[in-house]
C-alpha cells in the first residue's frame, strides 16, 4: 500500500530524533536524516507496526549489540506513535557515501576492489561467527563512513534464513558488480572486464554448490598469494581512502553523465592512465629525497582538524578585514579625475581604440556586505583524488535559509552542477555555515569545485 512519508518530517520519534530531509522510501518504509542529542548525524527507518515488523524490531535490537568497526552502528530501536501513527523505528549510523552511487558513476579499479574485500570479510566473519548472515549484501548496503568501509546491519537474519555460503556468493557478486559494472548470472561465464588476478576468487565465490563455494579464509589466501587455501591472512583494518570519493571512493567525482557544465569534459568509465616515466639524464649526482613518513589514521584526523581550525580563523580573519575595509571606505574622498590628453578627462580616438572596455568596479559597499555578513565559510573535505578527476569546473550553488542569530536552518540544492555527489557534499557543507547577527533571509551558497581545489562565496538574495 503507497503511503505518502513526506507527512512525517519534522515529526518526533521515540521522543529524541526530529525527522529531518526524507532520503529514501519505499511501500513499506521510509528514511530520514536526523541529528542525534550530542550532534552526530544519523538516519531513522521507520515502519508500520504489524506482526513482521515486530519481529524485525526483535532483530535491531539484538543487532544493536553488536560492535565492529566495519558494521553500521544501531544506536536504538523501539516503538513509538509517530505522527498519530504506531510506528517500530531503528536509529543508525549515516555514512558518507554509499557502493551503489559510485557504481553508478564508474566502475572500481582492480586495486579499489582488493583493498574493498577485506573489511567486508570482517564485518562478515564477525556476523558468521555470532550465528548471523547478512543476508543482502549488495552495493546499496556497503557504504563508507570517513575512512571506514561498512555494511548495514539492519537486515541481518539468523542462520536458517540465510547462510555464510550465501553472503560468499553475494560477495562475489558485489566484486564482480563493482569491476564491470554488471551483476553475474548465475552460472554464466565471467564478463571479460574481472581482471585475471581476481578471476579465480570471484569464480570461487560463484560456485553454484554452496559444497564447493570458497570461504573468506581461501579469499583472504588467494588475494595475498594467488592460490586459495585455508590460511587465513592478517586481519585488516579500515581501509583509508577505498571509498574516499567519491571511494568517496571517488563517488561521483568522475564520470561523463554527472558532468552537464560546458566546462566539464565527460569522461565514460576511463581507468586512470598510467603515467610512464621519462628517461632524465643528468650531468651530476643527484641526493634523494628523504622518505615521507607516513601518518597513521589518527594523525591524519589531527592535521584534518588543524587545517579545519587554520580556514575557520583566516574566514573570520578575512571577514573582520572586509568590515574594516567598508568602514574605511566611508571616510575617504573620491578623487578627482586628472587631465587626460588636450582636453580635460579625454583621450585621444586613436588610444581609446587600443583600450578594453572594462565592468565599472563594484563600489567598496557592495564588494563588502557579503564578505563582512559571512563569519564562517566552510569549505568541503573532498578526497583529493576525487578532486583529480574533474576536468574543468563543477559548479553547485545551495540556498541556505538563515535566522536573526546567523544560523543556518534549511538548505536546499539551487544547481547542482551536473554532479549529485558533489551537490550533497556541498548541502551538507552549507550548514555549518555562519553569519553576522541581524541578517536573515535567503543566501545563494556557491561552491565551486577543480582539480586544484575549492572555492566558496556568499550573496545574499
């Protein structure tokens, strides 16, 4: 039966989590965007209580005892009466980007895809090992929270209903998905895009007799040696970058359809090229450079949250000096225009000829407002490979909605410049935005995104 959940925005559930944007629905359900009491993003499901339902609420709540880093956290599960309506709800960790988005946009690299089946056998074994399957596992389930690959957990089954064979063969469905952008048939060839150092693990994992199928343990051998046995290798952790981007793991940074600007080149699902060294020939002996250490996650957080603290004091910085600058401005006299050529304030045709004609320069009131108006301007954290695939510029503009305070307490997306991974990027961004006291009303955000960076600007509509 179709329901309409837009109607439950802004309702309240469970009395802690207000209903924000509705990201997805379906005949049985609905998804929101919610901010947890200590401000973290999450997402709520909710459903209509009926007894199947119940005995999904059964499942989260057992499920929301689990602990692995590569499984989405569920931080509660309950009833509750939820816009006149008895409802049962789960709250879940939000991630950044999701599998099936960047599938959309471009296949996975034969590296992307080894470095993304570790964490996934992780989150597997771990659920194995407590009697559970997954029991979907596909690209809409995988997502990536900052540097951390992780599956959902709120579909998950007891043995019976599903098996660890079963989350085998999804396994290697998902990689072969993910490699040629096409879900295998079941006991047909193997497309020709599989490279062949991972054609035997996803053979392995397709075998139609579960009997005969790999475990994680011949995968695991098989990607550190080549040849399937029953050594398990090295746990892995969190793998820093696979879906950065856009992985991420570049979502969306790439490809031709999201790039609509007459200043983005499409690209069709282009693997990166390889980049052939020269031959240098040098007179004289050249040093080495000394070797680059290498930041663990945690350093890598740190410099993230330093450089994040850098932009927030150089914006109020900016902001201060622009207000100084429109004060100024005020008490300075205009100039009088200087003799030019034989007549006062003229120039000669034959020069005149040879000079452009400029835009008059803004006044300093109107260059100033916005800068002095903006008191925090946030700018995106994009991977920077997923900066590296635009050609050209995407350029998004979010309308932001900001009160009396400065806050910012809606944002919607205006243009999104051909891309939708960047635009969210960009809405979400939007939001930590800051304005002066005592300039409500509509703002056009801008942030345009290259190659080489990121730039941002403000107007007040």
């Amino acid at each position: 039966m179709s329901k309409d959940w837009s109607q439950f925005v802004g309702a309240l559930v469970g009395n802690t989590y207000r209903l924000g944007e509705m990201l997805g629905s379906s005949d049985s359900h609905a998804t929101y965007g919610v901010e947890s009491p200590d401000g973290h993003a999450l997402v709520v499901k909710i459903m209509p209580t009926n007894p199947a339902t119940s005995m999904r609420l059964g499942r989260w709540q057992t499920a929301a005892g689990f602990a692995h880093p590569n499984i989405v956290r569920l931080i509660g599960a309950g009833e509750a009466r939820v816009g006149g309506q008895d409802m049962v709800y789960v709250a879940m960790e939000r991630g950044d980007e999701v599998l099936a988005e960047i599938l959309h946009e471009r296949k996975l690299t034969e590296d992307e895809t080894r470095q993304m089946l570790p964490p996934l056998m992780d989150a597997l074994d771990y659920l194995h090992s407590r009697g559970f399957a997954h029991g979907s596992l596909k690209a809409s389930n995988v997502m990536a929270q900052e540097d951390t690959l992780k599956i959902s957990s709120d579909g998950i089954v007891p043995f019976g209903e599903a098996s660890a064979a079963g989350d085998l063969y999804a396994l290697g469905s998902l990689m072969v998905e993910a490699l040629t952008g096409k879900v295998p048939v079941a006991g047909a060839d193997l497309p020709g895009g599989v490279p062949p150092g991972l054609r035997p693990v996803a053979a392995g994992c397709l075998q139609l007799d579960a009997r005969h199928r790999w475990t994680t343990a011949q995968v695991r051998s098989a990607l550190l040696t080549g040849v399937p046995g029953a050594v398990t290798a090295p746990r892995f952790g969190s793998r820093k970058g696979l879906i950065a981007a856009g992985a991420v793991i570049v979502i969306a940074a790439v490809l031709g359809p999201m790039f609509r600007d007459s200043e983005v080149a499409p690209i069709v699902n282009e693997p990166p090229k390889e980049v052939v060294p020269q031959e240098v020939v040098m007179d004289q002996p050249v040093e080495a450079p000394p070797p680059v250490k290498k930041l663990t996650p945690a350093e890598e957080r740190k410099a993230k949250r330093e450089a994040k603290r850098e932009a927030e004091a150089k914006a109020k910085a900016e902001a201060k000096a622009a207000a100084d600058a429109k004060a100024a401005a005020k008490n300075v006299e205009e100039p009088r225009p200087s003799p030019v050529g034989p007549k006062t304030g003229s120039v000669p045709p034959e020069i005149a000829k040879q000079v452009p004609k400029l835009p008059p320069a803004p006044t300093p009131e109107a260059a100033g407002t916005a800068e002095a108006s903006v008191v925090h301007s946030a700018t995106p954290e994009v991977a920077s490979n997923a900066l590296a695939t635009i050609r050209g510029t995407v350029r998004t503009a979010i309308r932001a909605e900001v009160d009396a305070s400065g806050n910012v307490t809606s944002t919607s997306v205006e243009n999104n410049g051909g891309s939708s991974y960047f635009s969210q990027i960009a809405l979400r961004t939007a939001k930590d935005w800051k304005f002066a006291p005592g300039a409500p009303g509509s703002w056009v955000l801008r942030f345009n995104f290259r190659s080489s960076g990121i730039e941002t600007s403000a107007s007040k509509r």
